[in-house]
C-alpha cells in the first residue's frame, strides 16, 4: 500500500449560508468520501486569512492505496451516486477551488530538520 494525501480547498458561496455549508461538509462530504475504499482520514482546515478569492476551507484527505488511479476512479463513481441523492455539491453552497492535486503522503518527500 503507498499512502497519498489528496488537497481540496472550498469556500461557501454565500456566507448566509455558512452554517449549512460546514453541516454538509462534516455530516454529508465527508462520510461520503470515507466510504470510498482506500479513503482513511480527512482533515479541515480553517484558511484564517484567504486572499485573491481562494478558499476559506483546505481539506486533506489520507488516502491508502496500492492503484490510486483505480481508487480516484472508484471516488469519481460514487460522487455521481452522491449526485444523483442529492448529495454531491448542493447547488449555490460550494465552491471547489481545486481538489485534484495528489501527493504521496508529505512524511515520505520531506524530512524533519
């Protein structure tokens, strides 16, 4: 198994609506995403100062694979599944800001100084 970290960063839409933003991102996105095998953790991160219209939001997602083409492809799969209950990217809530970027896991590209 390798193990991947998969970037994501988000903002809401509307900031009325902020409340419901996080209650889908915690109570739907993220259970959702933890069923797709090979997804083992997500992270959320609060962007205190976000500039340029970026995301206020980064999510990690840890991710143990030995084919993580098959396993994105499996996650892309399901998403739909998710969109057709409604589930995946309730309109006028969210924005992706970019969400594709894969990394083998940081710990394994870096060492401690």
């Amino acid at each position: 198994m390798e193990n991947w970290i998969r970037l994501g960063e988000f903002k809401c839409a509307d900031p009325t609506r902020e409340e419901e933003f996080n209650n889908y991102i915690n109570n739907i996105h993220i259970p959702n995403t933890l069923k797709t095998p090979g997804y083992v953790a997500v992270t959320r991160y609060l962007i205190k100062e976000p500039t340029h219209g970026r995301g206020q939001y980064l999510s990690l997602y840890e991710i143990e694979s030995d084919d993580i083409e098959r396993t994105m492809a499996l996650r892309r799969e399901m998403r739909k599944e998710e969109a057709k209950r409604g589930e995946y990217q309730i309109p006028g809530l969210s924005v992706s800001i970019w969400g594709d970027v894969l990394w083998k896991q940081i710990r394994e590209r870096a060492c401690r100084k």
